[in-house]
C-alpha cells in the first residue's frame, strides 16, 4: 500500500486531480476572490482620485467638469483597463499603438482613447483610427501623416501639439518659442483639429518649479489664442500622478494618471 504523507507533492498533485473532477470550483473561487479583491482597490483608489480632484477644483475655483481624467493603461492589464472602465472610468490614455489596439478591443472602443506617447509616423495609421485625442505632436512630418490618415477615414482628427517647458533633453516637444510658427502651419492641414497644448514636468518634488513649467504652458495657450488668427486652444493636457494637483490649479483640462490608480 502507498502512503501518502500529508503536505507532499503526490498529495497536493492527488488534490487537484479531486479539484478538477470537480470541476475546479476551488480554483474558481479562489480567482473570483483574487479579481474582486482588484476591482475592489481600484475602485476605492478612483474614489480618493475623484474627491482629490474635486477639492482641488473647489480650492482653484474651478467647476470639476471641466478637468478629465485621463488614466494612463502603459502598465495596466486588459483585465484592469476592463474593470476600470466598469467602474465608470471612460477616458484612458495609452502610449504604444500595439497595446492600443489590444486594449481598444478588450473595451470594445466603447470609451474615449487618447494617445499620449510619442507617436512615430508610421504608427499614425493604427493610432488615428482608434482615438479621439493624440496628445504628442511636436513633428510636421507627424502632423501631415495624420492628416493623411484621417482624411482617409473623413475624419476631424483632435491633436494637441507638445512643448517642451522644461528643456530636458530627454524630452520630447517642441520649444516655446517655435509654437507660433508651428500653429501657423498646422493649419494647412485640413483633417486634423489642434485643440490645445501637452507638456510634461521634471520628476521632481520641487513643485514651485512644476507650477512654473504648467503656468508657462497655460499663457502659450492664452497668447496664441489671443494673437494667433484661426487658433483655438481649449485643452491643457497636463499633470501626472504626483503633479496633477498643480497642474489642475494652474488649468489643466486633461490629467494623465496611472501610478494613482493602480498602487
């Protein structure tokens, strides 16, 4: 007769032979568990995001309709992006035209996508397709592939173009003092809207600087809106997990958030 000790690997190997002649409802259970405790801490992560969002406005003097929350999906599975738009989550942001297209699909394109990593032209033709906003023009070769792409589908493609404040050269972006002359051709190209300005501040905690950089970016759109014929900027496309706060009391209208929601 074999014995069979208690713990070892036959046993545990016998368990779930018994598991899925039982049709595995352990395992079952156990991966609901898992999924609900997941929809659960993302649930109570986009509440504290949202009433963050709220005070800040309140403190800003702002109406907190007028701020989206954009959740970035670079590190999120389908699984989270899924659960995330079932919580009422409807604009996400993604970096990668591959994983754009995975993650459109898994939600059924039912929400709004918005592209926020640095686009390449020849990736225009997976991106335009799929979003309503891309966030990182700081090309004309890039801007004239979009053009090109959405007349292909009649469409009004919404672009923001990026400027680079901070100077970084790590950064993508165009300079500040190159956005007149940027704008001025943009609209030469029939099929694309350019609806505001994007930056990105230094990963620092000196947040008077990051105030700098969002306050400089929210004048570019002021004066362009008022000197520049033809130019109407309404979106600020800034601020991220641990600046958006700043961003929203300098005028964001979009935020860019991942690390927020999914820690």
């Amino acid at each position: 007769m074999l014995l069979i000790r208690r713990g070892s690997r036959e046993n545990k190997k016998i368990c779930k032979k018994q598991d899925s002649k039982k049709g595995g409802a352990g395992i079952i259970k156990e991966e609901e568990l898992v999924e609900g405790n997941k929809a659960e801490r993302l649930k109570k992560n986009i509440d504290n995001l949202r009433e963050e969002v709220k005070k800040t406005c309140n403190k800003a003097g702002r109406n907190v309709s007028d701020v989206k929350i954009v959740v970035a999906t670079k590190y999120a599975s389908l699984q989270h992006v899924r659960l995330l738009y079932n919580l009422g989550i409807n604009n996400f942001g993604e970096n990668r035209a591959d994983e754009l297209v995975k993650k459109y699909n898994a939600t059924g394109g039912s929400p709004v996508w918005h592209f926020i990593g640095h686009l390449q032209s020849r990736k225009a033709k997976i991106v335009v397709p799929l979003v309503e906003y891309i966030h990182s023009i700081d090309k004309i070769s890039t801007l004239d592939k979009v053009n090109e792409e959405a007349e292909k589908l009649n469409k009004k493609q919404k672009v923001l173009i990026e400027v680079n404040i901070s100077g970084e050269e790590s950064k993508f972006g165009i300079a500040p003092e190159d956005l007149n002359n940027f704008l001025k051709e943009a609209l030469n190209f029939k099929n694309v809207d350019i609806v505001g300005l994007m930056t990105m501040a230094p990963l620092t905690d000196d947040f008077e600087l990051i105030r700098g950089i969002f306050r400089k970016l929210r004048v570019l759109k002021e004066n362009s809106n008022k000197y520049l014929e033809n130019i109407n900027l309404t979106e600020l496309s800034m601020g991220m997990s641990n600046d958006y706060r700043v961003a929203i009391e300098e005028g964001a209208t979009m935020i860019r958030v991942g690390s927020v929601i999914f820690n």
